[in-house]
C-alpha cells in the first residue's frame, strides 16, 4: 500500500502512461463479446476516437455527451474525451424527455455521442437543446429525414480515420467529467469533476486491493461513477484486466465470475441482497472471487461472507467529494461505512455547525488536503455551490454517527431524518428493520406531521410476489425489533416505489401524500407501543 500519487500525478494521461511503462502489451479490457483489448491498443484506438471528436470543431475544455450502454466503445469514448482535454457529460440511458433534455442543455454540448436506439429520444427533444448540432452514433447513423435536417448525423466507425493527435498535457484541477446527480426535488445538477478528483475517486492505491494478478468485473452502467471510475478506471489505475457486462444480471453473474476468474468487484447493496436472496446451492463457495467492495453494506454482510466465502470492503462516496471513507476488509462491522481516507479531513456536524459527540448523528462535512480531490462546484449554479461549498468544507447533505474506534456510520439523507417526540430517527435504519419482515419486498420511510408538533413516521411498503402483507403483523414484528419511538404510526401499501430514472426513491412524493383514506393507521388498530420501562 504505496499511498496515492502527488496531486500532479492524478490525471488520467499520467495513468496511462504509467501502466504503457511496464505493462503495454499486457490485457487491459474484456468485452462481454469476448474481445480483449491490451493497455497499449485501447490507449492508441482512445486518442484516434478524441482525434476524431476533435476533428468536429471540439476544443480542450469543451463538453462532449455520451449516452452509450455498457461497452469497450463506451470506455474508449470517454479515455479519449480525456486525453485529448475536452469534458465528458455521461448521460444516463434511462433518461428521456425533460430529464435528458436538461441535461443536454444545461452541459451546453455541440455533440453527443450516442446508442442508434437513443436517436429518437434525442429527436424528440431537439427544439429544447438549440447548441446540440452533431450526433455520434454506434450503429447505422442516418442521415435522412428528420434527424439529417436537424443535426449532422455521423457514424462512430468514422471517428477513427483522422489523423492522431497527441494527448493534451491536463493539470490535475482541469475538468474531465461534468457528472449530473439525479435530483430528488429538483432538477439534476452538473458536478463539475478534475482529473485529480476522479482519481482520487477511482483509486485504491491506499488499500491492498485490487493489486497485481487481480481481475475485475464491471456490472454497473459506465455513465455512473461506480462503473466508471470505481470500475474501468481503477483498474487502470491498478494495472489489472477488467470484464465488462451490459448489465448485473442476478442469474447469470457467478457463472460470468468463474468464467473469466473474477477476484475483485464492486456491488451495490441491493445487488448484493439479490444474490444473497437465491436459493441456497451447494457450489456458492466455489468461486474465484476474493474480494466484494460494497456501498452500502449488505444488511447481512458476514451472512453474505460465510455463504460465497468472499471477503467484504466498505466504501462510501458521492460525486461531489468522491471516495472519502474506507472500511478494508476482516474487520467489517455491520453497517459500517468505513474510516476516513488519507487526505480527507472528515467532521460530523449540528444544525450550528459545531461538532456532535462520538455516537450522535451529524452532518458528514468533508475537507480535501487538495482542493481538486473535490468537486469545483456546480455547473453554472454558483448560488448551490456557495451553499454545499462554505469555508473550504464540503457539505454532504447525509448524516452519520461515528463510533469509538472512528469507524462512520451511515444514518441518514439530512432531509430524509425524522424527529418524533424529541428523538431523531433515521428512516434508513427503520427500513433496514421493515426489510427484514419476510412479506416485505421493499420499503420507505417518510415523515407526515404529527398532530402535536413534529414528525408521525409512515411506512410505505411494497409485498414480495405472491405474497400478502398485513400491516398489523408488520406493526408487531418491528415492535420486537425496533426502539418505541421509531415504530411507524402508518403504513401504506403501494404496488412499487416511485423512483428517479437513476433509481433513486422519491420521498417528497411519499410525503407529499400524508395520510390518506386507505392508509393503515396503528392507533386507529388500536396497537399501542410502550416506552420499556
């Protein structure tokens, strides 16, 4: 564990070159078609692509969008936005009308590099993003109707046959990436991301994994920064192969693990519980699989540990601070989210801004010894800024408690917690508990006023397949397992959850309902819970 690089040596350029000195011809990239690329080739096949876009009247520091599906023509896409200076925009696949018009005209990008199958969405919000003039297309590019009125439609293939261009020299605060965070209440906002923030993201030079003789699996989209950088850039990073999957699939993930040897990968929490959640069979611990770096934790994480015999990491970041906490792995606690990492300063905080004790809930702020290691703020959004950005910490918006050891946990989304009769409650630990109730299949939990001042908790559920969900069971199974004042009044049941196109849960929405007709209520049941005596 060498530590990270200087600051100066945190660009993707400078990762490049450091693997082409020892390891050039070594396999880099393996394509869910089977094709493997070397470090040498994707750098080459990389700048002839940046060449390419550059030859479309793009400049260092101009901003490009890419809406692709998982591929090595996504990798090798955005590689070379990067080493050719300009700003990648990843735009996620899912969006459409509003969401992907914003996007693209609040990036303010002349060309977007995209899926055939997107080009319609696109055409259907061409009057709402007046700069886009040339789409880049994977696939049959046509250049009639409507699409060839409106914009210059030219093939990916064609990218390629320029002439090269040697890489731009970016110092570490440069931008690479404008990343737009799903909003929940509002429109998405453009994180605006440095070479040396993304590194600093994708790195685990100070961690012993992943390290030479490893293979990683990347299952999470490209256009996020878990795929991303937390995938195909740290294994650059790192000088290991990596595999690229469309997509997780629960079904077909251990067999693509034994496939290709896989020891290293990164799984969200809910990937994790859906492996966790298939049958039990007797070569679960057969695998190659050494190490699974989560975020969050899986609710039964040493379960999901002794079952595939896998070592767990903790991890926690977000596009604005990047990777700032660690929880390295043989000594995972339930929960955790891990210890600060070297280089960050990290404070839990009140309303006022002073410190809380060890064991209460704060806000999470963060201080990079580097100003780069953060976001530079946000995309034309100085008033945002100013408010997330104050004094040279980074407000996180997400509260955590710490423990005597140091370790964070993660508690809550500061305008997700509750406060019922003077307790604040994290509605993340309560649906952790509503989770576990067999006929649930997922849950949220919101405030609703309450009559006499602050928050009655409501408890919006969704059953499992085939399942039937009485809110009176449920209500006496978190009354066993819950403190008595985080035990919801209400509960409401819904055929699924609202979500954002990322998948986010929208709770104003659930809160904007309160309590309606066809809400469960407890006290109306005539289920009292007691404060224990």
């Amino acid at each position: 564990m060498a530590g990270l690089p200087d600051i100066a040596a945190r660009t993707l350029l400078a990762a490049y070159e450091r693997v082409l000195a020892v390891a050039p011809d070594d396999v880099a990239q393996i394509g869910d078609d089977g094709v493997h690329w070397t470090f040498a080739e994707s750098y080459a096949r990389a700048l002839r692509l940046g060449a390419g876009l550059a030859d479309l009247g793009l400049e260092r520091g101009d901003p490009v969008a890419i809406m692709l599906d998982n591929s090595l023509d996504f990798v090798h896409v955005w590689t070379g936005v990067g080493l050719l200076g300009m700003v990648e925009v990843p735009v996620n696949t899912a969006y459409t009308g509003p969401f992907l018009a914003h996007v693209l005209a609040d990036s303010g990008v002349s060309v977007l590099v995209l899926e055939e199958h997107h080009l319609e969405r696109v055409l259907a919000v061409a009057d709402d993003v007046p700069l886009l003039r040339t789409l880049v297309v994977r696939g049959t590019a046509p250049t009639d109707g409507d699409l060839g009125t409106r914009f210059d439609v030219v093939p990916l293939a064609g990218m390629e046959n320029g002439d090269a261009r040697e890489p731009v020299r970016s110092a570490p605060e440069d931008l690479l990436a404008y990343m737009y965070t799903s909003g929940t209440t509002g429109l998405s906002k453009g994180v605006l991301i440095s070479h040396a923030q993304a590194y600093s993201y994708a790195s685990r030079e100070d961690q012993e994994r992943p390290r030479r003789g490893d293979r990683l699996l990347v299952t999470l989209p490209l256009f996020h920064l878990a795929g991303q950088w937390f995938g195909a850039y740290q294994a650059l990073i790192h000088q290991v192969p990596f595999v690229l999957q469309p997509r997780f699939s629960v079904s077909q993930f251990w067999a693509v693990v034994r496939a290709h040897g896989i020891t290293v990968t990164v799984l969200l929490g809910a990937m994790a519980e859906l492996l966790q959640q298939q049958p039990p069979r007797p070569e679960d611990a057969d695998n190659p699989l050494d190490l699974a770096i989560m975020a969050p934790l899986a609710s039964d994480v040493h379960g999901f540990r002794a079952r595939f015999d896998i070592e767990v990491a903790a991890v926690y970041g977000m596009s604005e601070i990047g990777a700032v906490l660690n929880g390295p792995p043989g000594t995972i606690v339930g929960g955790e989210a891990g210890f600060p990492r070297p280089g960050y300063d990290l404070r839990l905080v009140d309303a006022e801004g002073e410190d809380v004790a060890v064991g209460e809930v704060g806000e999470l702020v963060v201080r990079p010894e580097h100003p780069a290691m953060v976001m530079a703020g946000y995309h034309g959004l100085p008033e945002k800024t100013a408010e997330t950005m104050r004094d040279g910490w980074v407000h996180t918006g997400d509260a955590f408690r710490r423990d005597d050891e140091g370790r964070f946990f993660f508690a809550d989304r500061m305008k997700d917690a509750l406060r019922r009769r003077g307790e604040n409650i994290s509605s993340f630990e309560v649906e952790r508990v509503i989770n576990e109730f067999p006929a649930v299949y997922e849950s949220a939990v919101v405030a609703v006023p309450a009559e006499l001042g602050e928050d009655e908790i409501k408890a919006v559920v969704v059953a499992r397949e085939g399942a039937t969900l009485d809110p009176a069971a449920l209500t006496h199974f978190l009354i066993e397992r819950l403190p008595y004042f985080m035990v919801p009044r209400y509960v409401e049941t819904r055929d699924e959850l609202p979500r954002t196109p990322t998948q986010k849960v929208v709770k104003h929405v659930l809160r904007a309902t309160g309590v309606t007709a066809d809400v469960w209520d407890r006290e109306a049941a005539g289920i009292s819970v007691r404060r224990p005596r």
